[in-house]
C-alpha cells in the first residue's frame, strides 16, 4: 500500500467544466502530480443525449 498517495474525483456535465475544476485543483496543489485519468460517458433521456466527463488526479501528499 502506498501511503503517502491521494486522489481526487471530478464530474462535470461539460467538458470545458472538467477542465476549469482540474486546473483550479492543479493551481492549489503543493504536491507532485503522479498522474490524470480522464473519461467521457454518454446516456440517452428522453431524445436528450447526456454527458458525463469526469477526471482523477493522482497525487503525493
């Protein structure tokens, strides 16, 4: 078990979103970044096509 690791979870609705949250998180962050997995997700509502772009920063902290 690696002890002196972190991570943190982003969930926006738009991906311009996702990016402003993360960059704002990076800007704060004191620590080195390991690394970011992104993913995209879509579902149907309706005749709504919905998306879910979401980010997980790993760091040392």
């Amino acid at each position: 078990m690696v002890k002196n690791m972190k991570v943190k979870l982003f969930d926006e609705s738009h991906e311009k979103d996702l990016e402003e949250k993360v960059n704002d998180f990076l800007s704060t962050l004191d620590n080195e970044v390991v690394d970011i997995k992104f993913g995209v997700s879509t579902s149907m509502f309706s005749e709504d096509q919905i998306y879910c772009f979401s980010a997980m920063v790993i760091y040392k902290n």
